[in-house]
C-alpha cells in the first residue's frame, strides 16, 4: 500500500557526509542510536548543558510543509529539535521556528572539468614548490589504529561527544575502504596526511595532520591536489572541504584556492512542533499562488 511519502522528491544533489547512509552506519558503530525519518533524513540527539536533550537535523535538504508530518509519522510530535538545513530555509517560520543562529558556508569543490585550470595561480605555486621538494603521495585504507598518528594527541573537547579516533574508526569499519589516508613523504619519511572519507558519489575533507618539514615543503598541497585527482578519475562529483572559517584564516584561502566555492547554508532553528499552532497567522498561511498574467485579447 502506498504511503504519503511515496511521492517525496529525491534530492537533486547527493548527500553531504552527515545526511549519508554511510554516517548513519558510522554512528550505530560508535555506539549512538541516530533515527531516521521516512524521507530518510538522518536525526542524532544532543545534550544541552542545562541537561535538556534535544534532536538534531544537521544538513538535510529539508521541505518545510512536509517536516511536520515525517515527524508526527516517526511518533515525535513533542520531540524539541535543533534544525540546521542544508539551504536556506525561510518557510521554517511558518512551522514556529525561531531562527537562533547562523551557520557557516560550506566550501565545496566540483570534480568535473579541468581542476587544473580552476586552481589559485597562488595555490598552483605551492604545489610546484612541493612538487620540487620531491615530495611523494601514497593513498591507502585508513589503519585500524586508534593511535594512529593522524589522530594527534585527542584532547578532550567539549563540543565533541567522543573522541575523534571512535567514530573516525568507527566509519572505517561499518565502510570498509572509504576512510583513505593520503600521506606524504620525502624518502622514508612521513611528514603530513589528509583523512578523507567517501560516500556515495562525494568525499568530505576529514581531517589533516602535518609537521613542520611538511610546512616548509607544502605537503599539504601537493596531498589535497593529489586526492583531488583520484576522486576525479574514479568519478566522484564533489569534493566537501568543510566550512568557511572552521580552521585557522589561512586554511579559508587554502581550501578556495583549489577553484572551490562556498555555498550558503541555512540558518540554525529551534523549533517545538506543538509550537506550529502558536504561530502567528501570517506565518501559518501558506506562501500566496504567483498571479497569473492577463489573458491577452483576441485580435
């Protein structure tokens, strides 16, 4: 028998890391109970510091008039969510959202045409500089070591729920060969990496580690042009590098100077279903139909 969700459009771009089928399997690895709604949208729950748990959408392509029915359909009707969608999403007002916050642009970095040409005459310097230092790149599965060196030393961090290593390794796992670790070398030694994990027809920049020696000879470069070439030949479409200032001001410049683009995401919205009913009327009313233009007369 068909359902009313039968007919939800598919999203006409591919799914970031955190809205993929292949995160959800990381996350029942690491031991966390995600949900999904009908739509297949991803759900995670998060801890506020006052104790209150709440549910957390995180870069979904989400359609306001459909929300309120995938979540009374998943028997969460009185759930408090944390809404953070994956483009601009204005019509969350009219469910009783209120907006809280903003999130960062996403970089993202298309893998069709000439990479080459779409690079920073900035960047295309670097990489010659490590090209010159013969520096030399080699691509395998991630090891299943929690203290591997990519890892660095974990601190603690408050934001984090679990380590970086648990759920890093715990997509290694549920994902056999999409966690690949690009190191680079001068002779024997190893001297920066770049983790990136792959899904579906995209890979997200995970994590990078470097040393000083790899500094001098910007390894980083030559590692992030050299995983950039092999997700092209092996046909994925988009490279996601992450979010406009999540790193240090230079890594911004680094990122975009591989002819990547930052795309807007949506805004961050608190929102309690019971609270739709509360919303004031103009907000309730659906968007008004286009007019439509005056017939012409018949000459």
């Amino acid at each position: 028998m068909a359902s009313m969700f039968d007919s939800v459009p598919l999203s006409p771009r591919p799914r970031p890391l955190t809205q993929s089928p292949a995160y959800f399997r990381a996350l029942l690895a690491a031991g966390e109970k995600p949900r999904r709604l009908a739509d297949e949208t991803l759900l995670t729950t998060r801890r506020l510091p006052a104790g209150l748990r709440v549910t957390r959408i995180n870069r979904a392509d989400l359609e306001p008039q459909l929300l309120p029915l995938l979540v009374k359909d998943a028997g969460m009707s009185r759930h408090p969510f944390l809404l953070a969608p994956d483009r601009p999403c204005p019509d969350l007002a009219r469910l009783g959202a209120l907006r809280i916050g903003r999130s960062p642009a996403a970089i993202e970095l298309p893998l069709d045409g000439d990479l080459a040409a779409g690079l920073d005459p900035v960047w295309r310097h670097r990489l010659g500089h490590a090209v010159r230092h013969d520096v030399s790149v080699s691509c395998t599965n991630l090891p299943m070591d929690p203290g591997h060196w990519i890892f660095g030393d974990q601190r603690t961090d408050r934001r984090r729920r679990l380590p970086p290593s648990v759920l890093t390794l715990a997509y290694a796992a549920a994902n056999p060969g999409d966690a690949k670790l690009f190191t680079a070398h001068v002779g024997p030694t190893r001297i920066a990496a770049t983790l990136i994990l792959l899904h579906d027809s995209v890979a997200t920049w995970h994590m990078a580690r470097t040393t000083p020696h790899g500094q001098a000879r910007a390894a980083h470069y030559q590692l992030l042009w050299e995983a950039m070439c092999w997700l092209a030949e092996r046909n994925y479409n988009r490279f996601d590098l992450g979010s406009l200032g999540s790193g240090a001001p230079d890594t911004d410049a680094f990122r975009l100077g591989t002819g990547a683009m930052a795309r807007p995401l949506g805004d961050v919205w608190a929102w309690w279903p019971p609270a739709g009913r509360l919303a004031p009327a103009r907000f309730r009313k659906p968007p008004p139909a286009p007019a439509r233009p005056p017939a012409r007369p018949v000459p």
